[in-house]
C-alpha cells in the first residue's frame, strides 16, 4: 500500500521536516541542546508521512552524555527524567504532554550510528543545526515513496531479535509492504525471537494488535514463524483463517472496537499459558482465558444455545468483553451487542437479586453453602426475568 501522502525529495526534506515539526513550540528550545544533536528514527519517518500529533514523542541522538543531560533538562524545565539503559547511555525527559528520549551516539559519526538502526526508513536523522540537509545513508525516503519496508542488514536485527517482529508492526501501522528480501531474512532468523526478554516481546505484540492492520501483521509474524514458541495448541491453519475476520470493527463502535479488536486477535492466537510465558499480567491472562473458553464453548454448541446456567455464567465473566466475543463468533452471539449496549439487560449485565443479609434475616438462613445456592438460583430467576423477590426465594428453599 502506498503512503498516505506525497515524500519530499531529498533536497527540499530537511525544509520540509522543519515546517512540520516547528521546533519553536517544543517544550525546550533546540538551542538548549549540545551542538552535534540530531532527531531520529519515527518522528523523522512519521513527520515526512504526515502523521504527527500534536506533540510527538522526539527522538534525539546526542554526542555523548545523555542520561547526565537528561537529568539536566528535567531540573532547568521542570520536568522528570527517566533513565531507559544505563549501558547503552538513554535516558527521557517527560516535559508534560512531551516526551523527549536521548541516546548518545553510536559509532564514530552519526551516518554510523543510522546503519546500525533496523529498518531503512528509520534509519534517517535531521540534524538540529540551521540548514542542515536530511542524512538519509540507507535509501529511506525512497522505501517511504515505495511503502516498504526494508531491513538495514542482517546484523542489525540479529543485535536485537526483537526487531524481527517490529518489521511486521511497521507494516502493520503504515499500511506499508515487507520488502521480499527482508520477509526472507525474518523468517530466516524467526528462531532467535525467544532470546528477547518475554515482556519486550508481548509489548511489541500488543503494538501490533493495536494497529488497524494488526490482523494482517500477526498474519504474518505468524506465516514468517515469529509466533510459533507461544501459539495456543489450536489447528496451525485456524488462526491464519480467522485473523482476516478480524480486520475491521464490524458492527462495533469505534470505543468498543478500540478494546475489543485487540484483545479478540491476541485471544485468538496465545492462551493463558503462552500469555504466561511471555510474562503478561494475571488480569491479562485471565481475560484472554475466558474469552477462549467461551469461544470454544459456543463453537462446540453447534448453534445450539447454552443452558441458563452455562449463558449467566458466560455474561458475567465476559460482561466486560462481550464485544471481544462478538467478533470472534458473529454468528453465534446474533442480537447479544444489541442487548449487551444494554445496562437494564438482566442477563448481559447480571446483578444479585437480593442480598445474602436479606435472606438470612428473612428466611432464617446461616451463612454457608445453601444460602450461596440460594443467590445463584435467584440471580438465575433474575437473568431469564423471572420472578426472584422474596416470595420466590422462600419458593426457591422449599423447592
């Protein structure tokens, strides 16, 4: 897919780049920064493709020194600094709504610390000097004009395996192409993946879930091998055959969709074990295990609907994500969004009948197994709106 808007020549860029990023309105003026500095990596690619925010993350290469003069910036403005890898000299200043990252440079001069980057279009820097031109040394405003992505080298993504999945994102978030070359070298190398800490891989995949193409990139970290140490034991093919039903929003509004989609395409491919081994929290696993659970128990329905007790049960763990469960099987839960945007539906939004005090007091119950029986039989009464006030529960324990 090509770019959403028309790349500069690499004459006019650096201009060009001036113009959309205003350095002027930065929470610091650039003048503050030592001489040598240079904006990098994403904002230089995302400025050129017209997709800043308002105040976009800034990536900045510095001479030497950054974590010292992070904390520096973070006193004279009156911000925070953050230290990101001691070893590798990065730091951030969180300026309010700003986030400004500092690396020192690697190598002997900026262009060498460019092709040690991982992918050509973000390989680019913009010195902060006045008229300074774009350094573009691997060829990137040409893979943004072709909507490519394109691996710097080998050995650049064998220094972080990490960056094996990110090409795979990249796509995903621009709309963009693997170049042939690079889909070849990713799946060359898919088996060093698992040498990256868990957590940095589960961020990296919760970035591509989160994307609008996040179906077809994990479609295709999954056909270039990338997931295969964690993917859930389901058929090989299921995955790759679902994910596509989850491209767009469906019938969701854009607020459920931004949860749901995430969260129904992960579900899909890792369950709470693969989750586990990539460290994600409890929360997360328990909200990937239910919706699992109950996508298999409707699969194995056939059609057929659930018992009472089977659909209470499924509405009150998933009351949250029911949309999750709406793309993940449309045509099993007909009609349930409709009754789920519903906070009175007695089923999807379940809720006690009466209270445990009330019943005892009442009904002359102790507290134990029979009273617990005694609320659910209620909130079941309650679910299939029927009758569950008092009188149906002194029916409910003669029963």
């Amino acid at each position: 897919m090509r770019p959403p808007v028309e790349v500069p020549t690499k004459a006019s860029a650096a201009d060009r780049l001036r113009q959309l990023l205003t350095p002027q309105h930065w929470p610091l003026p650039p003048e503050v920064l030592p001489p040598g500095c240079a904006l990098v990596g994403g904002t230089v690619r995302d400025a050129l493709l017209g997709r800043l925010g308002p105040h976009p993350d800034l990536d900045l290469v510095v001479p030497a020194g950054a974590i010292p003069l992070a904390r520096q910036l973070a006193r004279r403005f009156r911000g925070t600094a953050v230290l990101l890898d001691a070893e590798r000299d990065m730091a951030r200043v969180v300026l309010g709504p700003w986030t400004i990252d500092l690396a020192a440079q690697e190598g002997a001069s900026l262009e060498a610390d460019l092709g040690r980057r991982d992918y050509c279009l973000n390989a680019m820097a913009l010195p902060l000097a006045a008229d300074a031109p774009l350094l573009d040394p691997c060829g990137g405003l040409a893979d943004l004009a072709a909507g490519q992505i394109r691996a710097v080298g080998e050995a650049n993504l064998l220094a972080d395996p990490l960056r094996l999945l990110r090409g795979p994102r990249l796509a995903a978030q621009l709309g963009f192409d693997l170049a042939p070359a690079t889909r070849e070298l990713l799946a060359r190398h898919a088996s060093t993946l698992p040498q990256v800490a868990p957590e940095r891989v589960l961020a990296e995949l919760e970035k591509l879930a989160h994307c609008p193409g996040g179906s077809q990139g994990l479609g295709q970290a999954l056909e270039l091998g990338l997931l295969a140490p964690w993917l859930a034991p389901l058929n090989a093919a299921a995955p790759l055959a679902l994910l596509p039903s989850l491209a767009s929003p469906g019938p969701l509004t854009a607020p459920e969709a931004s949860g749901a989609l995430p969260l129904a395409r992960l579900a899909l491919l890792f369950d709470a074990g693969a989750l586990g081994r990539l460290r994600a929290s409890r929360k997360w696993q328990q909200r990937c295990g239910r919706l699992r659970h109950w996508w298999e128990q409707l699969a194995q329905a056939q059609g057929q609907a659930l018992p009472e007790a089977a659909q209470l049960r499924l509405c009150r763990e998933l009351e949250a994500d029911m949309p999750a469960l709406v793309l993940l099987a449309p045509s099993a839960t007909a009609g349930w969004l409709q009754r789920w945007r519903n906070p009175e539906d007695p089923l999807f939004h379940p809720r006690p009948a009466l209270d445990g005090g009330s019943l005892q007091q009442e009904l002359g119950l102790a507290p134990g197994p029979e009273l617990g029986k005694l609320l659910e039989k209620l909130a079941l009464e309650r679910a299939f709106g029927r009758p569950c006030d008092m009188n149906s529960a002194r029916s409910l324990c003669r029963d």
